[in-house]
C-alpha cells in the first residue's frame, strides 16, 4: 500500500490487526510526501512497480488521476455492499464520471470549535441551528477576558481554508462550481458571495469578534491560540481533541456548535480513502482489505479510539462514541455536503483568499470584494478548463 502518512498505532492496530489480520494478510506499507503524492504514485506505476492499494483523501483522486495514476472502477465489487448501512456521502465523494473509484473508511466535519467554559461565563447557549449574525453576536459576547471570540484561516496558502469557506458559501444554497471537468463554471451569483463575504467583514468591523490580523492567519494561528485559550472558537473538525491534550483546561472543556448558515445548514465533508491500483496485481485481494476496513468490526474500533478523533462512515458505528465532543461531529454529518472535484487550491488562493482578506484587512465593501472574487475565479477555472 502507498501512502502519504503513517500514525503507527493506527496502522498496527487497525489495519494490520484488525482489517489485514481477519483476511490472513500482512500489510506492507510504502510512505510518500503529501505534496508530491500523485507524481511519485505515477512514477511507481510507471516503474512496474505499482502498489495494490493507495491510501489518500477523496478529494486527492481527481489530482491521481490527472497524473496517469490508474485507479480500477469499483463498482463490480461495491453492487453487493450494503449501501444504506454507509453515509451516503462516502459514496458521492469517490463517484468520478459515473464510476466509483475509491471508498472511504474514516471520515470527518467541521462545526464551531467553542471554550465551552467561556461560553457558560458569558452565559450564552447554543442552538441546534443559527443563521451569520446570530452567530455574530455569540462570538461578540466571546470576546472578553483577554479572549478573541472568532478566528478563522484566511492567509494565501493555507490548506484548510477551503473546509471553512465552503461550507458558508453552500449555505447559500449555491454550489462553489456548476459543470463537469473541462467546463467548470462558477456555481454562484454575485448576490450569493457577497452574504460570504459579508459575514466575513461583519467579523472584523460589525462584531467586532475578530482582530483584522485574521486575513494573515493560517492554521498554526488558529489550532494554537485555540489551544492556549487565547482563541474561544473557530471553524474546526475533531482533530482539535488530540491537539488540546497538552492544555488540560482546553481539553476539559471542548463545545461543538454547527457552523452558522445563510438558509441552508451545512458543513465540509472529507474523508480518508482506499483506492485500488488498476495494474496491481492482488485487486481481489485489495478489495477484501477494503471490505474489511469498512466492517462492523472494524468500523467499531475507528469510531472508538477518541485519540485519532475520527468517525466511521459506517453509520450505526458512530452511534457508539462515548466522548460527547467527537459524538457531536457524528450528529453534524447528515448534513455534510462533498466538495465539488475542482481544483480548489488556486482558486482558494488566487480568488477567495484575496477577498476575505480585502474584507479582513481593509474595509473594502462585501459587495466588490464578490464581484473582484467573480472574476478571479474566472480566469482561475479557465485555465483549469484548458489543462483538461
């Protein structure tokens, strides 16, 4: 199997013991840098030397793909499976053309991360849904005590940006792109983009929840002023629950909140994903591993290893999670939308970013950061369009 990181525990336990261990195989790992991931997949391949399985995100099969990298169909194998038994959105974030290419065995969201001990001081509480400005003035109230009530990554560059950003423009009932490969259109009106932008400025200028400074932030700032108190919220996902492990208090006290919305409740849906290598030669082989990395057994202990802080996409796995924090991200996934197989990394870049950080860092009207957004993005998925 080639893959982009390894979390020895969870290799040993769950892949190798678990999976690997109920279909006799040993599992054989071969580790790769994130960043050039798809070039070195396509150079083993062409190497004759082509791994059985690949281990990655949904998100990254289209970017496989793109390389030369032959990913097989899964569809002949997936017919059998018990469908309803998995979120449906395991299934949509691996279908590329019509063919399911990979399927998923963990997942996760993103909701508002809050200090549920400030919260409790200010004497706020949260609803089960809100829409930017109910959200506004809870992170308002947050912003005492030496505390900023809301952050967020908006610096060029960040990679998580986009799982924060995407979900308020989905809110709008737009999509972030309309079309299929090679005739990507821009899925939102001005109008649309604008309620986005808007919450973003209203941070800074209107609540007053936010410093200004927030249009250099990436995720260091953010995952580390959260974890020193410093930070009362932010668009997260569970993995804020390791990274707190070193600040008790923080620990102590994790809140989950939904993201707010402008109609229309959602949040960011990723996943880790198996995909089987077309020339490797134990495809029935990878298939079973798969089966057994998305069994009732196996999906159990993924759930409930409250350490990794990830969710099973087997549904009824996630039902058992004992830790009310992580639980709560379960509760938020029937509402999880799949990101649209786009190239986001330059339009975030080279369009979104740049607006936030207009609204952010100066006061330039939500209305015209939307329409310079428009036209960026523009020019963005022409050339995306042109490369195929």
């Amino acid at each position: 199997m080639l893959a982009s990181w390894v979390d020895q525990g969870f290799i040993t336990d769950v892949m190798q013991n678990s999976a690997a261990a109920s279909i006799g195989a040993t599992l054989k790992i071969v580790t790769v840098d994130d960043g050039t991931y798809p070039a070195q997949a396509s150079a083993a391949q062409k190497a004759g030397q082509a791994p059985d399985l690949i281990f990655w995100t949904a998100q990254g099969a289209t970017a496989l793909l793109a390389s030369g990298v032959n990913l097989a169909p899964l569809d002949q194998y997936v017919a059998s499976e018990d469908k309803a038994a998995f979120y449906e959105q395991d299934y949509q974030a691996n279908t590329i053309d019509g063919k399911i290419m990979g399927l998923g065995f963990r997942c996760n969201c993103r909701g508002i991360v809050y200090h549920g001990d400030y919260a409790k001081a200010a004497g706020l509480t949260v609803p089960t849904t809100w829409s930017f400005d109910e959200f506004g003035q809870f992170a308002k109230a947050l912003n005492v005590d030496d505390h900023i009530g809301f952050g967020f990554e908006a610096k060029t560059g960040d990679g998580r940006s986009s799982s924060n950003f995407l979900p308020l423009i989905w809110s709008t009932g737009a999509s972030l792109v309309k079309g299929a490969p090679g005739s990507w259109e821009v899925g939102f009106t001005q109008d649309q983009m604008a309620q986005v932008m808007q919450f973003y400025y209203d941070s800074v200028h209107t609540w007053q929840s936010t410093p200004a400074e927030v249009g250099t932030w990436g995720y260091e700032q953010t995952d580390g002023n959260f974890a020193k108190g410093l930070l009362a919220s932010y668009s997260a996902g569970p993995f804020v629950y390791p990274q707190s492990k070193s600040y008790p208090q923080t620990l102590e006290n994790l809140a989950l909140a939904p993201l707010p919305n402008a109609g229309t409740p959602a949040t960011f849906w990723e996943e880790h994903t198996l995909f089987i290598q077309g020339e490797g030669k134990q495809q029935d082989l990878a298939w079973k591993f798969i089966e057994a990395m998305r069994s009732e057994e196996t999906q159990e202990l993924i759930a409930n290893r409250t350490g990794d802080a990830q969710l099973a996409v087997r549904k009824a796995s996630n039902s058992s999670i004992t830790d009310p924090f992580i639980k709560g991200f379960g509760d938020l996934l029937p509402t999880a939308v799949v990101p649209e197989p786009v190239a986001i990394a330059p339009i975030m870049n080279n369009a979104v970013l740049p607006a936030i950080q207009a609204v952010t860092l100066s006061d330039t009207p939500p209305a015209d950061a939307a329409a310079a957004l428009i036209t960026a993005m523009q020019g963005e998925l022409q050339t995306i369009n042109s490369a195929g």
